[in-house]
C-alpha cells in the first residue's frame, strides 16, 4: 500500500521518533508500505516520520551500482562511528520536493540497528549509502538536511521552503502538507 508522504512543515516531521521495543505484523506491514511508498515516488530512503509514523524505522535501497542487492529495513538505527574525513554531496528529500543542495558530512559511518527479525546488525557503508543513513536517521531526531546547511546558504532557501510549507509545490505522488498549507486551501463552500 503506498502511503502518503508528510511534508515541510508537519509537525510529525520535527517529532523525534520513539524505539520500537516489538517486532510485529503491523511493524512488518509498515516496512512494506514503506518500500512500496518509497519505489513509487523514486526515493532511495524514507523515514518513519515521513509516512506519518514518529517510530524508529528506515527504509534504504539504494539500487545495484553500489552492490547492494536486496532492499535494508533499520529499525532504531544509531550511528555508532564517524569518520572524521568529510565530503560533499548533493541531497534532495521527498518531503521537501524540488529542492536540492550540497551538504557536507562524515564520508564514512558504522551504523548499529535491529533487522525485522529482531537481530543486532552493524554495518560499515561509505559513498551514496553513508549518505542516505546519515540523512534519514535525522529524520528520525526530527532534522532535514537543509538544517545542517550553514545559516547563510539556508536562508537562501527560506522561500522555497516558505513555498512547500504554504502547498504551493506539489509532487507528483501522495502528500499530507503541513498545517500552513492547510489553513491556506481554498474553503469548498
Ligand atoms: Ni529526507
């Protein structure tokens, strides 16, 4: 089932999600949805938060050129080492459509967290896969990327972020909008 995505500037999007402390069938269920959700609107990761959901999951896939077969299910994913080499890389983000931006963060992360069958997992990633986990486990403390922007470069997006927050961007796959766009709509007589 594809769920809609919550956008700039939901409140559940500045929630810091909770633990999930039990693997169940609804837990599963969310995991597919939010893969089905993903694949549809062409992410390569979301966040609990982003469906609605403020509970520590995220879905990754970030496709096969970087050998990575299978999609990756995180559940209460922590990021347990950094590097401290930097790098820059370009971010977009399904809950803030047509915006995107360079972003410097730590090349290299290890990454602690349970698979859907309830096992301790870590795993080492570098490149588009560091990348994306370090993106959406923000999302999970209730961050977007542009908040690690410095101040002068976000205040250049201050518009356009007014603009998604208002419901004036609309993408092209399911969105609940923020309660400024809500206000805003056309009253239906
Ligand atoms: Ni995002």
């Amino acid at each position: 089932m594809i769920l809609p995505i919550y956008l700039y500037d939901h409140p559940v999007l500045r929630q810091k999600a909770e633990p999930i402390t039990e693997i169940t069938p609804e837990l599963r269920k969310l995991a597919r949805d939010m893969l089905e959700t993903m694949y549809a609107a062409y992410g390569i990761g979301l966040a609990g938060n982003q469906v609605g959901v403020p509970r520590q999951i995220i879905v990754v896939d970030i496709g096969k050129e970087e050998g990575m077969e299978r999609p990756l299910v995180l559940l209460n994913p922590e990021l347990i080492a950094t590097s401290a080499e930097t790098v820059d890389m370009e971010e977009g983000c399904l809950s803030l459509p047509e915006l995107r931006e360079s972003v410097t963060r730590p090349a290299s992360v290890q990454v602690r967290y349970l698979d859907l069958q309830g096992q301790e997992r870590q795993l080492e990633a570098e490149g588009l896969l560091a990348r994306v986990l370090q993106h959406e486990i923000d999302h999970l403390q209730g961050l977007y990327f542009v908040d690690r922007l410095p101040a002068i470069r976000r205040l250049f997006l201050q518009r356009k972020l007014e603009r998604i927050a208002r419901g004036e961007i609309v993408p092209p796959y399911p969105v609940v909008f923020g309660p400024t766009a809500v206000a805003q709509a056309p009253k239906v007589l």
